[in-house]
C-alpha cells in the first residue's frame, strides 16, 4: 500500500509514523487471519502483536472505526495489485483467463478469513466500506471487459453488451468462490475451481463466437490473433 503523502507528518519522523501505521495494520490482519469468522479482536491483542502501547494505535487512527476503514483499504489494494488482469500478446485468451482466475483463488483459499472479514467483517456495512469493496470490483471487471473487448475485436465483433457481460462474469466468480469456501465440497480443491470457472468463463465466449459464425483457437497467442484473426464459418 503506498502511503499518502497528507497521511504522514513531515520532517524526521514522518517514515516512523508510516512504519508504525503499517505495523498496526500488519498485526490487525494477522490476527484476522488467526482468529475464527466474526470473533472480535480487540485493541489490547493488535498492541501486543505490533509491539506498541493500546495508546499509540490511537495517536494513528483516531478510533477503532478508522482503524477497520485503513485495514480494509489496505487489504483490498493488496489483492487488487496481485488479481487484476494485465495482458501479454503471447499468451492466449484462455490462458490469460486461467491466469486471472488462479491467481484470484488462489489468494482467497490462502487467506479466507481475510476475504470473509473484508466482504462481511466491522465497516463493511458503512457507505465508505461499501464503496471500498464495490469500486474494487467494478475495477477489476473494467479491466475484464478491456479483455473481453479484446477478443471480441478479433472477430470483428462489437456488441454494447460486453460491459455487462464482464460485470456479469465478476459475479459469477465471486459468487461461486464464496460458495466452495462455504461448502467445501468433497473433490473440489482450489485447482479445480480455477479450472471450472476458467473453462465456464471460455465456453461462454466461445459459444458467442460461435453463434455469430466464427471459431477461435482458444490457445492461440493473442499477438497471432490480432494479426491473422479467423475467418467466418458458413453454414
């Protein structure tokens, strides 16, 4: 997380403030990590981890409110910096697809309380904490619907539904997610919900390809794509 500027004092103590901050934080969510869904961690035990005085937490958040806020805030950048999809002409839809999702599941199944808590934990029903996690999303999906338009370009295709149909996928993802870490079906590890929702998430762009008269080789590097795009399928 980069610190704002207007967050930390100035002169020489501005980098031992940001530190301190940071290490309150870091304790915060280990002990989120540590502890069972819903469990309240109080200040006292966040002190103790950090290495600072209940007092101190208070000369850097001005209450327990903020506090959940900063660490919501930072846990979210975190994951947004590891899952949101870049592109790389070698690599192809499907696998740049996989990629998207393996590493967004694999972050979940590696930190499920963290998920829990920032989808569901203190501030999350606030506007601010609403915001937080909603504009996330819709920037992640944005970023997925640049990628869909991608491969819709290939073909030629431009249909004004591609936004929704990206949000939509957003969904789908994080829908099904919750739902295994729920459940935790039997047979069903985090590298056979990658492959599930990887391979849904293809067969539905495959299948509008499809229906509009072209096939595409879903392993094919997108640079070849772009520069020899398939041609339609009569009949």
């Amino acid at each position: 997380m980069v610190v704002d500027a207007a967050e930390v004092t100035g002169g020489r103590w501005g980098g031992h403030n940001a530190e301190r901050r940071r290490a309150i934080i870091d304790a915060a969510i280990a002990l989120i990590e540590e502890s069972e869904p819903g469990e309240e961690i109080p200040l006292q035990l966040i002190a103790d981890r950090a290495g600072v005085k209940r007092s101190v937490i208070y000369r850097h958040f001005s209450d327990r409110r903020e506090l959940d806020a900063k660490i919501r805030e930072f846990a979210v950048h975190g994951v947004v910096e590891l899952v949101m999809p870049d592109f790389d002409p070698a690599e192809s839809l499907r696998g740049t697809v996989f990629r998207i999702i393996d590493t967004y599941v694999g972050w979940v199944s590696r930190h499920e309380r963290l998920h829990a808590w920032i989808e569901r934990g203190p501030g999350s029903g606030d506007p601010t904490g609403r915001a937080l996690v909603g504009g996330t999303k819709a920037a992640v999906a944005q970023r997925v619907s640049e990628l869909f338009t991608l491969a819709a370009g290939v073909v030629g295709l431009d249909h004004p539904g591609i936004d929704t149909a990206s949000y939509g996928v957003l969904s789908l993802v994080d829908g099904a997610v919750t739902r295994w870490l729920e459940t935790r079906p039997a047979g069903l590890e985090a590298a056979d919900v990658t492959r599930l929702l990887a391979d849904s998430i293809w067969y539905l762009f495959d299948g509008h390809a499809r229906s509009r008269g072209f096939v595409i080789d879903p392993d094919r590097p997108i640079a070849e794509l772009l520069a020899d795009p398939p041609a339609r399928v009569e009949g």
